[in-house]
C-alpha cells in the first residue's frame, strides 16, 4: 500500500467518472448490461437531484498522477439542502448524502476507502466543524467550491462499524449509523384499498405535495428542543427514486409504473397525510409518510392494493416514527432491524455527536 501522504482525493473528470462507473457494473447492474447500467447513469445526471453540478465523483489518486484511469478507489456525492435544528432555531443548511463507495477487488484490504473517506470530510464539510487537517496525511486535498456541509449521510451495506472508523482524523469517528429499523407487512393477493378515501399520486403531483411537505418539516423542527438535522423529499431528491424505477422499468420491458403514492383529503382535524413509494417486486418501500394513527388505515390499504398488482412480497417503512408503531403493528406491521441500507450520519459540528437525524426515510437513499 502507498504511504497515506502519497494519496489525494480529487474531484473526477469526465473520464474518470465514467471508467468508476464500468468499474461497479459487475456488482450493482441488477440484470442490466454495461451499455443499459451506462445510460441508467446519464439519463438519471440530467434530473433535478444531479443536475447544475450537485452531483460529484471523487476519487483516491496518487499525488503525482491525479488524472489517472488507475486510481485506486472512488465515490459519488450528492449536494442537497437540509436542515438542523439547534436552541437558536431551525436553520436551512447545505447538506451532502455519499453513494457508490467502491474499490476494486484487486485494490480491497489496503486501507483505500477508508482514507477516501476520511479525506472527504476534509473536502465538504464546513470548517468550523473540523478539526485539524492531519500532518501526516500531508497536504489536504482541494475544497474549492465545497466545504460547506453542516451533515453528510449514507447507506452501509458493509455493517455498522466501518464507516464509523472513516472519520477526518485517526482518532475521530465517521458517520455513526442511526435508527437502522424498518417495518413491513406481508401483501396479500387479495388485498382490498379499493374503497379508501385516498387519491391515488401521479408523478406530476409530487413535487408540490412534497413541497408542502417540506414547509411542515421545518415549522415542526422549529418547534422541537433537541439537536436534529433532516433532509426534505423535494427539490428532486424523492424524484430520484421514481426517475430511477422508470428509467430500469423502460430499459427492461416492464410496464412503466403510473402511480407513486396516495393522500388523504386534507380537513379539520386531519392535517396533511400521505404516503409515497417505490413499487417492486420483490419489496415495495414507502419513501415518505406523513400520517397520524388515524389516517395510516386508509393509506396503507391503498398500498397493499397496488403493492399486490406490482406482485410485490411485502410493503416496508424506513425509520417509522416511535409515535406510530403501535398503529403499524395493529395493521400486522413487524418491526424489524434492517441488515443493509444502514443509515449512518456525521455532523460537522462541536457537539456533532448529539444531533439525531429525523426523516431518514427511504427518500434520502442514493
């Protein structure tokens, strides 16, 4: 292995950015081939979540070679907004969520991701919440138009503990997983919904009911007392997901899926309640819910109906509300720890290590 003040982290060029993506073809295609996993990737940059630069590659490079197709590791980032909460108030933040962390095989065991990551703390993360750049990395890598996260999440699919040994300097912990729960209920073939009061969601309405959405999540973070930071489904972040299922649905010959989710008309005393999902098969994933014990009936029937025609297993929920498990489990919900998709968080911040991280929903997922 390379000494570690040999090693940088660079922004990718187009080049670059490509070759990383041939290079986790074998392992995230999902029955795709190359040209298909290829075009999945272009067609997905030019939407709202990843256009105008807010989607980054990085890569690990030898100092001396920094435009090299032979850089030993790579990850994608995504800008996003957020917000945190803290006793002065809910603040609008710049936020990132980490995606596609991949060695290659034959560079595995050698410590690369891990000092990819460690540096990339150092590259966007705000400066008031880092500690000093360690001298024995030698000098930091480039932050020019970054450095501005108050967070940064992202999924473990490697267990709980590797990513909380990534942090920005050999003594300081990454990204700690958090809340790694979900529930699902089985779908029945004959599940019923149909005579539910719910709306059935296009993709055309998500955006401004996620927008509604987004402005209670900040009235109700600046109404809490604990530290806490959240994502917002809008501004194209659950669009990913539903871009992503359609972009596969087409390239694969399944049936474009039409509907995205239900909501409830909204009337005293009901507040706004809705539901929002990726359709399978096998599973079926709620990516936002907002829904008091009341109005969770309507919607979830709503789901197992359509979940059934999508021949889905089961319908699941990320980080269910603790306020609602009583509901999900008179509905036949099962809480359960989730195995992959870990949710894991680092707050650039002195007290970063207090900060929960709410919403994290299957929405946030990249």
């Amino acid at each position: 292995m390379s000494s570690l003040s040999s090693l940088t982290l660079v922004k990718a060029n187009r080049e670059q950015t490509i070759e990383s993506r041939k290079r986790n073809f074998n392992e995230w295609n999902r029955g795709l081939n190359i040209e298909q996993y290829l075009k999945v990737h272009d067609d997905l940059d030019i939407h709202e979540h990843a256009s105008g630069e807010k989607l980054n590659t990085w890569v690990l490079v030898r100092r001396d070679d920094s435009h090299s197709l032979d850089f030993l590791c790579a990850c994608e980032t995504y800008v996003r907004e957020g917000l945190v909460a803290t006793p002065t108030g809910v603040t609008e933040v710049t936020a990132y969520a980490i995606a596609s962390v991949y060695t290659p095989v034959e560079n595995r065991k050698k410590g690369y991701a891990r000092q990819m990551l460690r540096l990339l703390h150092h590259v966007i993360g705000r400066k008031e919440g880092l500690p000093e750049f360690p001298a024995e990395w030698g000098a930091p890598p480039s932050n020019g138009g970054f450095g501005n996260a108050w967070f940064s999440i992202l999924y473990s699919d490697v267990g709980p503990k590797f990513y909380t040994t990534c942090g920005p300097t050999l003594s300081t912990p990454g990204w700690m997983v958090q809340n790694p729960y979900e529930v699902f209920w089985p779908v029945e073939g004959d599940a019923n919904g149909t005579d539910s009061p719910a709306r059935l969601l296009q993709e055309t309405d998500l955006e401004d009911l996620l927008t509604k959405d987004a402005a209670l999540i900040k009235e109700e973070m600046a109404g809490t007392t604990k530290l806490c930071c959240s994502f917002t489904a809008n501004h194209g972040v659950n669009n990913y997901l539903v871009q992503r299922s359609i972009i596969r649905a087409e390239l694969t010959g399944h049936p474009r899926p039409e509907v995205w989710g239900a909501v409830l008309p909204e009337h005293e005393p009901q507040a706004l309640s809705f539901l929002t999902w990726t359709p399978g098969p096998p599973d079926f994933t709620i990516s936002r819910l907002r829904a008091g014990p009341e109005a969770l009936p309507a919607l979830l029937g709503v789901a197992k109906k359509i979940a059934a025609e999508c021949k889905a297993q089961e319908i699941v929920a990320w980080a269910v509300p603790d306020g609602l498990q009583e509901a999900c489990e008179a509905l036949g919900g099962v809480r359960r720890a989730r195995t992959n998709h870990l949710p894991s968080v680092h707050v650039y911040a002195e007290d970063g290590d207090k900060f929960e991280w709410i919403h994290n929903e299957k929405f946030s997922w990249c």
